[in-house]
C-alpha cells in the first residue's frame, strides 16, 4: 500500500513538472528555438549533401552507361587535343574486335537563335558535342543515335551535316525547340546547327550529338578522335583483346573499361563529398553543444522548483527522464525540420548549380531527387541521439541536486542573474580571428 501511495503521489507531481517544462519554454522560445534550429541545420546539412551526392552519382552513372552502350572497351585520348584517327582502322582490324564506333567530344555553349522580332534575350547554356558516325554508333552506343522529329527526313537526319539531336537537359538549357536553329560554340568555333530531333538516351546530361564529320570539320577537328569505343566479339577473351590493343595505342591515346570514365569522377569528387560531409559533421555537433547550453541553463533556472519537486515525492529518475524527455522533444522537432529543409537545400542545389556545385565531375547532369525513407530514418536518428545526448548530463545534474541546498536562496549562485556578455563576445571574436 506504500509502494502504490508514493507511485500515485509520484504520478501527481509529474503534473506541475510537465507545466513547468512548458512553463519554461513559453519564457524562454529564442533559446529553444536556437537550440531546435541548431540540430535542424545539422541534419538539414548531412540529408542535402546525402541526396545530392547520391542522386548525382547515380544520375552520372546512368549517363556514362548510356554513352558508353554495349562497348566492353574505350581507347581515351590522354588530352582535349585527342588522337590520329589513323588508329581507327587499325584498331577495327585487330582480331576478337566485332565492332569499333569513333567518338569526338567537345564543350561547348549553345544558344536559341531568335527570328526577328522575337522577344526576349538568346538563351545559353553549357553542353557536351558529341560527334558519332551513325552507322558504326548503332551496333556499339545506340543511345547516342537521335530520334528524328515525327515527320522530319527520317533516319538520313543522322547524316546531315547541319543537324543536330539535343538530349531533353540541352532543350531546357537552350529553350529550343525541334525544327528551330541553335548556334553552337566550341573549340574557337560557331555554327548554326538545326535541331533534328531528341536524344533520349543521355540521361540527364545536356548533350548534343552530330555527325563526326561535322564536329570534326565545322569545329577544327580534322584527323581527330576523343576515343573509340569498342565492342568485342562473342567468345572472345577480354584479356588478350586488351593486350593486342594497347600494342596498337600511340603515346596520345589510352585504354580503359567502359565503366573507367564514373570510376574516375566518382574519385574526383570525393574529395568535396567528403568535405561537405565534414561540414554537416560540425553542424550537427555545434547543434548538440546548443542544445546542452540550453539545457544546462533551463536546469539552473528551475534548480529550486526541481528540488521543490524531490520535495514532493519526485524521484531522481523520474525528474532525470523529465529532462532527458525535454531533450527528445527538442531533437525530434530539430530532426523533422532540418529533413524538410535538408531536401529543399538539395533541391535548390541541384537545380542551381547541378549535383557538383558547379565542379564540372558530373558532365552537367541534373539529377533527380527522390525523398528515401530509410536514409531520412538515419539522419532523423543522429539528430535526435546527439540532443539526447547533449541532455544527458543536465539530467544527471538536476537529479543529483540536493533539495535542501538548491531550496535555500543563493546557495548555488544566481541562475536568474544577466549573462555576461563581454567574455562570450570575446572569445566569438578569437574563433572569428582564428578561422581566418
């Protein structure tokens, strides 16, 4: 009958110590709202550079399988200046080699052409010129091969020297239209090229593809290849075929797989993955150091109303899980807004300046976004244990907290006493200096 009187009288006093949690709150809401806007930004920072990175990845990952189709192999120039094409029949020629299709790449800008009287000013945009030879692309990277427009010249579209098929990125990018001019700049060179058709099969990167002939001589590519891709034939060994090829490679040229090209930005931009994983690192941690400063304070304030509570009948664990619970409440708000603010950075970012922020690994590709579940689990996790964490030793405070003393006035100091502002401002403007 004790043990029931002391758990109903324990019950009882939860109460008012639930109203003074409120209590506090509705006294103090900058600092709890600093406090959920630190743990928001942290997990804000680490979901964005999540979904950015992955969707960037995956997005460029689809793109190289894309262009690289059905070839097993890719011999790669070593520069922009590329290599002979006198390499290309020596290569087709080599035995265990089915098909060879030569590839010249080029960065370029395009512009809409306006017709006169038209509004508005050109629209430009940044885009990859891919330039093939369709019948060789068809039996080695057929996603590289345009649709004509419904109603166009048909397939002999792909062999027009003034004709160009823009994947649905370059449309946006440009604005044009299929049937309209657009004016391509590369390699020190211009030319109005009309838009024959659609490429749908570039993924989300802004291309353009051409006949080789007309990147090579419209652009200043006479004589030269960016790379071959090479499909082998059934059966034969991958290792031998290698091996005969790079006998054939000049000092200019070099052979890869077809999965060398996202290998190779994957380790490019792993270094700013990695930096940008350290920033929301830091976040979150400034976020949970707030979150302590916050408690701490709260705990100080309300030391003689806690210790008016053990009075009562509360019991050091009941009072250490009122405060552990203030921090949950704290980190479970902070986890929800910082995964709504983590996929709109993400998707601001990305539109903006693409998956790499503008670093040029991912070919332009605007990849899109998806909202994971599991992923969004995790980081809400992190968030909420690091609040919970960083309550954990003003709990432990409160709880040991001796009635008798924290009743008496003064006992422990002052907690409603105004901050010294002068030392915090101080020690801000050392960091400010030291960071520089």
């Amino acid at each position: 009958m004790a043990e029931v009187a002391v758990a109903g009288a324990g019950e009882a006093v939860l109460r008012p110590a639930r109203w003074l949690i409120v209590g506090e709150w509705r006294a103090q809401p900058v600092r709890v709202a600093v406090a959920v806007l630190a743990i928001a930004v942290g997990v804000a920072l680490g979901f964005a550079v999540h979904l950015v990175n992955t969707a960037a990845l995956a997005s460029f990952g689809n793109a190289v399988r894309t262009v690289s189709g059905r070839a097993d192999l890719q011999i790669a120039a070593r520069s922009p200046a590329g290599f002979g094409e006198a390499l290309y029949p020596r290569v087709a020629r080599v035995a265990g080699v089915a098909a060879v299709s030569p590839v010249v790449e080029l960065a370029a800008t395009v512009g809409q052409v306006r017709r006169p009287g038209q509004g508005g000013g050109a629209a430009t945009g940044r885009l990859t010129l891919v330039g093939i030879d369709p019948l060789r692309a068809l039996g080695v990277t057929p996603g590289l091969v345009g649709v004509p427009a419904a109603g166009g010249p048909g397939r002999a579209a792909g062999f027009d020297l003034e004709s160009a098929f823009l994947s649905p990125a370059a449309l946006r990018a440009t604005g044009a239209r299929v049937g309209g001019n657009i004016v391509v700049a590369a390699g020190g060179r211009s030319r109005r090229l009309r838009v024959a058709g659609r490429l749908a099969g570039a993924g989300e990167r802004a291309v353009a593809v051409t006949d080789i002939a007309t990147a090579q001589w419209r652009f200043g590519r006479l004589g030269r290849l960016t790379r071959l891709d090479v499909r082998l034939a059934d059966g034969a060994d991958r290792d031998a075929v290698a091996a005969r090829l790079a006998a054939l490679l000049p000092a200019d040229a070099a052979l890869a797989s077809a999965a060398a090209e996202a290998e190779r930005s994957d380790a490019l931009s792993r270094a700013y993955r990695l930096n940008l994983g350290m920033l929301a690192m830091v976040a979150l941690l400034t976020g949970g150091f707030l979150v302590f400063s916050a408690q701490s304070l709260a705990v100080a304030r309300r030391r003689p109303q806690f210790a008016l509570l053990r009075v009562l009948g509360l019991r050091q664990a009941a009072l250490s899980r009122l405060v552990l619970g203030e921090g949950l409440v704290l980190g479970v708000l902070g986890a929800a807004l910082g995964l709504a603010l983590g996929h709109g950075v993400a998707t601001g970012v990305v539109r903006l300046v693409g998956g790499d922020l503008g670093g040029g690994y991912f070919g332009g590709a605007r990849p899109v976004l998806e909202f994971p579940p599991l992923a969004a689990t995790v980081f809400a996790g992190v968030g909420i244990g690091v609040a919970l964490l960083a309550s954990l030793l003003p709990a432990r405070e409160a709880a040991r907290a001796r009635p008798a003393v924290a009743l008496k006035a003064g006992a422990e100091g002052e907690p409603m006493a105004p901050p010294r502002l002068l030392p915090g401002l101080a020690l801000l403007a050392a960091g400010g200096v030291a960071a520089l």
